[in-house]
C-alpha cells in the first residue's frame, strides 16, 4: 500500500485536458474509418455553404472533396447553378448533393 505522500489523491480522477481541437480529433477518427462518411460540424457545414456562394458569384475555379461510393473523390470545376430546393450544386454542370461535399479549395 502506497504512503501518503505517494498517494494521488483526487488527481487521478481529473478531467483528461487534451491538446487537440475538436477538428483535429474528428479528423483522426476519420482517417481511421476511411469506408466512413465523415460528419461535419455545424460550423464547418455553414463556412463550406458560404464558400461555394463566394465560389459561385466570382465564377472561381474550385476543387471539391467528395464523399461518394464508401471513398472520397476530387473533381475540379466552376460552379455553374446552386439549387437550393433539392441542395444540389452543379460543378461544370454537374449536380453534386451537398450533404456529400467535404472540402472545397479555390484554385
């Protein structure tokens, strides 16, 4: 049995404080379940709306991270037409659902 003096007392039972963001630990959890679509957050949907607006008024060259069939693709475009109604956009004409876009990168 430990002494006093070696006993830890409460300190074994505090919180564990970690270093890492919550995007940081999403993105690791992702990147060990790579069949997995990965959540967003809330704010990372709302930044991701407003960029492909941004994208879509300044006719900007963008590449799109997509989740579709268990794996992410990369398709690279202008975004030619939002559909608000069916949560489509349209890249070079083609739709993409919205809940399947992961990322997007101006060129």
């Amino acid at each position: 049995m430990p002494n006093k003096s070696e006993d830890r007392g409460m300190m074994k039972w505090a919180a564990f404080h970690s270093v890492m963001s919550e995007d940081e630990v999403n993105s690791y959890i992702n990147m060990s379940n790579p069949n997995e679509k990965p959540e967003l957050s809330e704010d990372q949907i709302n930044e991701l709306e407003q960029l492909i607006i941004d994208a879509y008024y300044n006719k900007s060259v963008v590449t799109l991270t997509i989740y579709k069939k268990q794996e992410n693709s990369i398709e690279t475009g202008i975004i030619t037409k939002l559909d608000g109604v069916n949560k489509l956009v349209y890249l070079d004409k083609k739709p993409i659902p919205f809940s399947d876009i992961l990322s997007i990168k101006f060129e």
